[in-house]
C-alpha cells in the first residue's frame, strides 16, 4: 500500500512538473474577429447603395432579389416599378435612390463614337452613358461583333471631328493604339489613347485631345466610364498648354502645304 502511496505521489509530482513547463498562451489585445465586424458594419453604413440597377429603366421582383430588408437600391431618375417588385420594396422597406442626370460640364455637346468588332459591346454601353451624361451622340459603328478593320470606323470618328461636324470624337479597339494612329492622320485631330483617369485629364489639359481612343482589352468598362467622364469634364484652358498645342497645329500645317 504505502508502495503504491510513493508511485501516485510521483506520478502527480511528474505532472506539476509538466505542467509548470508549459508556456502559457497570452491574451490578445484585440482578437481579429471583432476587428473585422465592426469595420464590415462601418463599410455597410458608408456605403451610398447595396445594388445598382440605375440602367433599368423597369424594376422587377428578380433585380430584388437577395437584398436585405432595409438594403440601398440605385435606380434611374424615372424608373418604373412592376407591381410585385412594389410590394417587395414595402415588404422590406427597401430604399430607393435615384440617380439623377448628369450633365457635361465642358463645352463638349456632340460627340462621335465608333468602334472595331473588338469594341463593339462597350461602345454600345458607352452610348447610353454619354446620352445620360447629356451629350448628342453619333454613332459611326461598326454596329456587330463581326470582325472589321479599326482604320474604317477610327477614319469616319476622326473626320466627322477634324471636319467640326461633332465637338469631339471616342473609338474603341482591343488597344486603342492603332485607332489613335489612324486618326492623328486626319487633318484638325489630336486623338490621345489614354488607359487611366490621370492620362485622360491630361490629353485635355494639356494636349487640347479632341479625340480619346481606348482598348477593351486594357480597362473594364467602369474604369473606361471613369476615364471617358473625366475626359469631357476638363478643358484645354491654361495659355502655356494652349501655347504648346498651338506649336502641334503649325507642325502638321508645315506638311499640308
């Protein structure tokens, strides 16, 4: 008995010991869990609208789909509603913001668009964007996926703006390069391929660009609204770029004659 007495007495000896050369794990400051809750809850409370389906100009009871009750809807300055998406919008008490018209802020106010088949399903996006920002728009074509050549459609954007038929002029390529090359060949035109905001600002500002070219393999089409936006909303305006710019037309004058 008293043998077995000395073996658990051991045994509980051998565990302390153990134990007592376990490091002990430190609590957190701060555990990660709660940190990202509370900033998703931040980002859901800064956020201007859950879904946007400003390009419809119907709501059904599908574009609900999914929302939460109490969810931000974006929609057009005049949609229409169908009667099952009404009573879901009530049901979950939904709120509707409208997105208003904008209206260009430069002088542009006719504007020419064409593509190759490349960039045919954005120009046709392109379009009602341009309409909604309150500028005429022509369209040049192509008007299908079917392979063409960009120099055609390029060449008719680019004349109809060296000719002052529109105020300025956008084509769409799988690069906008080559488009930017054939219409820098028409008289009048300073055409400009610009793949960022930054850039598009700048061939206005700066380069006086009557024509923007982009490439449907390098920008999504909410990065080419973002730049087309930014291209009609500044001028040429300071007297040292429009100095320069001046120095470009007397170039191509110089190879006219």
């Amino acid at each position: 008995m008293s043998e077995e007495k000395e073996t658990r007495a051991r045994v509980r000896e051998l565990v302390k010991q153990v134990l007592a050369n376990v490091p002990l794990e430190e609590e957190p400051a701060e555990t990660f869990p709660q940190r990202v809750v509370v900033n998703s809850l931040q980002e859901k409370l800064d956020k201007e609208f859950d879904r946007d389906e400003s390009a419809k100009s119907l709501i059904t009871e599908d574009d609900l789909r999914g929302l939460e009750p109490g969810a931000k809807l974006r929609i057009s300055e005049n949609a229409k509603f169908t009667p099952l998406a009404s009573d879901l919008i009530n049901e979950r008490n939904i709120l509707l913001v409208k997105k208003t018209a904008r209206r260009a802020t430069t002088k542009i106010r006719t504007i020419a668009v064409g593509c190759d088949h490349g960039g045919f399903e954005f120009k046709e996006k392109l379009k009602s964007f341009l309409a909604e920002l309150g500028l005429n728009v022509r369209d040049f074509g192509t008007n299908s996926k079917e392979a063409v050549d960009y120099p055609d459609f390029a060449h008719a954007v680019a004349r109809a703006v060296g000719e002052r038929k529109v105020d300025a002029g956008i084509i769409i390529d799988g690069a906008g390069i080559g488009s930017a090359m054939t219409a820098n060949k028409v008289p009048n035109v300073r055409a400009a391929a610009c793949y960022s905001v930054a850039l598009a600002r700048n061939s206005r500002e700066h380069n006086g660009a009557n024509v923007l070219t982009l490439g449907s393999g390098q920008n999504d089409f909410n990065q080419i609204k973002e730049i087309v936006e930014a291209w009609i909303s500044v001028d040429l305006t300071e007297e040292r770029h429009k100095k320069r710019v001046g120095k470009i037309d007397a170039i191509e004058r110089e190879y006219k004659r």
